[in-house]
C-alpha cells in the first residue's frame, strides 16, 4: 500500500478507470455479440443495425484507448465483409 498521498490518489484513480474500461469492453463485446447472431440467423435487417452500433462502438473504443487501430480497422472489415455476404 502506497504511503504518499499522491500515490494513494493514483491507485484510486487506476482503480475507477480500470472499471470503466472493463464496463465499456463489455458493452463492446455484447454489441458484437448481437451482431453475429443475427449474421448466423441470416436476418439481414437486424444484422444491417446491428453492425451500425457494433462499427461505432470500435470506433469509440479507439478512442478511448481500449482497442488498437489496426485491430479496430480489421474487426471492421470483418464485419462488413460478413454483411456483405448475407445478401
């Protein structure tokens, strides 16, 4: 446990963000969740909304830190050629 107060305040803050993080990559994985079982139930509308918040909730991600670009760039391409393929 750290002494200095500063130090202390950094471990509560590493802590809140830390949550935050784990929240939203949640929330991220159960977009992308919802995103790929409507491409294997082949319901295109649904599938066509879903991509829609899972594409903007990896944008959001990188920005925030959370993914890496390439790795957010390639989820996307993914996903769109995954769309793509349903019609």
């Amino acid at each position: 446990m750290p002494n200095i107060k500063s130090a202390k305040k950094r471990v509560k803050v590493t802590e809140t963000k830390t949550l935050q993080n784990k929240m939203y990559k949640s929330a991220l994985k159960t977009s992308i969740k919802k995103f790929k079982s409507a491409i294997a139930a082949g319901d295109k509308a649904l599938a066509q909304t879903t991509y829609i918040d899972a594409v903007s909730m990896v944008d959001k991600a990188v920005t925030k830190g959370i993914l890496h670009a390439n790795n957010a760039a390639r989820k996307k391409s993914q996903y769109a050629v995954s769309l793509n393929s349903l019609s």
